[in-house]
C-alpha cells in the first residue's frame, strides 16, 4: 500500500502541473514495474507463510487500487521485457496459481545465481 500512495501522491503531482502532462503515462509504465514486483516477490513470495488463498485476498486488494488499474488495463508496455509482459498477462486474466508458480521459480533462480 505504501507504494502505491507514493505512486499515486507523484501522479497527482504531475497531473497537477500543466507542462508535465505527458508524464501520466510514465507513472503509469513505472506502476507495471511495481505490479510485477508486488506478484512475484510481494504477495507470492514463496518465503511468505501466507495460505495461498490469503496470498490471493492480498494481491487481489493491491489490485482494487484505482491507479493500479489504469495502469494495467491503459498503461503503454513499452520498454517491458517478455517477463514482465508476461507477469502482466497473468494479471490481467487472473491466473492467480501461474503467478505463484512464476514467484517459485524466481526463488530458485536467485538461489542458483
């Protein structure tokens, strides 16, 4: 939640300033970077005691924020790597056990680095 006020606090700063327009659309690239974060190291941390449904609830909130959403269904993918592409896809489509699968995954690929 932390983040996302910051992200929304910097949105509303340059929304609120007639010459930086065009950066809402930045804002809301870097919010794609915070939701990939947020699934794969935040809320299915493999590391996390959570049950799997309550891993669910929690995404699920950090996703009923408004500037999340715009920034998911309306945010340019430009510069995203296939990863995140993808991350963003099971998001969208809600394939909330693939995100758990890729967090998983993620773990072991730090772990052998």
């Amino acid at each position: 939640d932390y983040i996302v006020r910051c992200m929304e606090w910097i949105d509303d700063y340059v929304q609120s300033k007639s010459e930086n327009k065009d950066l809402h659309s930045l804002v809301l690239n870097r919010m794609l970077y915070v939701v990939c974060t947020t699934a794969i190291t935040g809320c299915f941390n493999p590391d996390s005691s959570l049950s799997y449904l309550e891993k669910v609830s929690m995404f699920e909130r950090f996703l009923d924020h408004k500037l999340v959403q715009e920034a998911v269904q309306n945010a340019p993918r430009k510069g995203l790597n296939k990863q995140r592409r993808i991350i963003l896809y099971l998001v969208e489509k809600r394939f909330f056990r693939l995100i758990n699968l890729l967090g998983w995954m993620r773990k072991k690929q730090l772990e052998h680095k």
